[in-house]
C-alpha cells in the first residue's frame, strides 16, 4: 500500500437527510482513519439502537446507514478496507430491552442472547477477528429499567460468553468495585450512563487489546481482560 509520507487524521462525513425529527447525530455512529506511509488504521463505531441492531452488522459489518444517511467512506484510493475488523468490541446497551428492563422476562438466558451469540461466534470463526463482549452495569436511576432486570441481564451474559468462548470485559464488576473503593461515589452519570473517567478506562482497555491482543486466542484475550480490570481496580484504590 502506497501513501503519503504526511500523518493524516481524518473522520468520515455523513451524507443525506434525517427521516425524522428523532434521528440525531449522536446516534449515527461515527468512523476516522488514521495513517501514514507505514500504516493505516479504521476505527469504526455503531450505535445499537437495539437489542436486534447486531442482524443489521450481520448482514454487512460495513454498513452505516444510519435514519436516511449514510457514512462516506474516508478510505483513499490508495488503501483497503479488510474483510472483517481486527477486533470487534460489543455492547448491546439499554435500548429496546426486553419488557423494556421493568422486570425479569419469562425467558431463558439462551433465548435473551442467542442472536447476539451467534453474530459474535460468526465474527470470531474465521480466526482473524477477535470479539470482545462487554457488559452492562448496575444503574442509578431510570424511568423503566431496573436493577432486578439488569443484574439478570448481566448474569446471562456472563453465563452464555462463557459457555460459548466468547471473551467477555466484566464492565459491572469494574463498576461494583469502584463503588466500594470510592464509598459510594459514583461511576454512573446522569442515572444510567457512566461516567468519563470510566468510559476513559475502558478506552484504554480497547486500545491495548487492538494493540496488543489483536492475534491472540479466545483464552488469551480473556486472561488479558481480566487482568486489565484488575489493574483498573488496583489503580484507583491505591491512596492519593
């Protein structure tokens, strides 16, 4: 691949009309490129605007369309875009939950995450691409979720990852341990989201695993996430 010496930074733009007055930016997902004459880098963000977001990825991990609009593609002449990402990190979030997260479904674990699993074992049976499912955490407050909901939500998904050899980052671990450090301080901001020293930690857990994990194995990523939420946790404890 042939490119300019010059580093370049760069996001792509989106294109085309809302459909609606509830279509916003921040939900659009994003993409930015960084290169120069020795390498090149894709970051990509989606937005799951819900629990079944993970069909429209499936059916074209490229796609970013997004309410009418759509991403134009930042890429160069001179470089390509590959098959699959490196690493894939997942969060299904809040959004269309299940009885809107009032309460604890009449339904199996199995039944709760089995789109999800498959898209993530799909992902991952190729070899190349590592996938990394991170989880939701215990919420302040919320007009219809509810803990009940979420700490069933959360012990399903540690439950099927591990059944299935999928690597999971234990977001509500980190939260439930930082809230014992800090004696009651909060992780969460604004009742349900976290906080951006928090968001700040997982960032820098995302880019040692693209860094550093990217060619592991399954197992390997798992030790590796577990041990930078340890390393997190050790941090913040330490006294000032």
């Amino acid at each position: 691949m042939t490119m300019q010496k010059e580093g370049i930074a760069r996001n792509a733009r989106r294109e085309g009309k809302y459909l609606n007055a509830e279509c916003e930016d921040r939900w659009a997902g994003n993409e930015w490129v960084m290169s120069n004459e020795e390498e090149c880098h894709i970051i990509t963000q989606r937005f799951m605007t819900s629990q079944d977001g993970i069909s429209q990825l499936l059916a074209d991990v490229h796609d970013s369309s997004y309410c009418g609009t759509r991403l134009v593609d930042p890429l160069r002449a001179d470089e390509r875009r590959p098959t699959l990402p490196d690493v894939i990190w997942f969060g299904h979030g809040l959004w269309d939950l299940p009885l809107s997260g009032a309460s604890v479904p009449d339904s199996t674990c199995d039944d709760r995450f089995g789109k999800i699993v498959a898209g993530l074992q799909h992902w991952q049976a190729g070899g190349t691409t590592k996938v990394v499912w991170q989880t939701n955490f215990l919420i302040k407050e919320h007009r219809t979720i509810t803990n009940e909901y979420l700490k069933w939500d959360i012990g399903c998904q540690r439950q099927v990852a591990q059944e299935h050899g999928i690597a999971l980052f234990d977001a509500a671990s980190l939260f439930e341990e930082m809230q014992q450090v800090f004696d009651g301080s909060e992780s969460v901001s604004g009742g349900y989201h976290m906080n951006s020293e928090m968001a700040l930690e997982i960032a820098s857990v995302l880019d040692a695993t693209v860094q550093q994990q990217a060619d592991q194995s399954q197992s390997e990523l798992q030790a590796h996430l577990s041990k930078e939420l340890r390393r997190i946790i050790e941090v913040e404890d330490q006294p000032n």
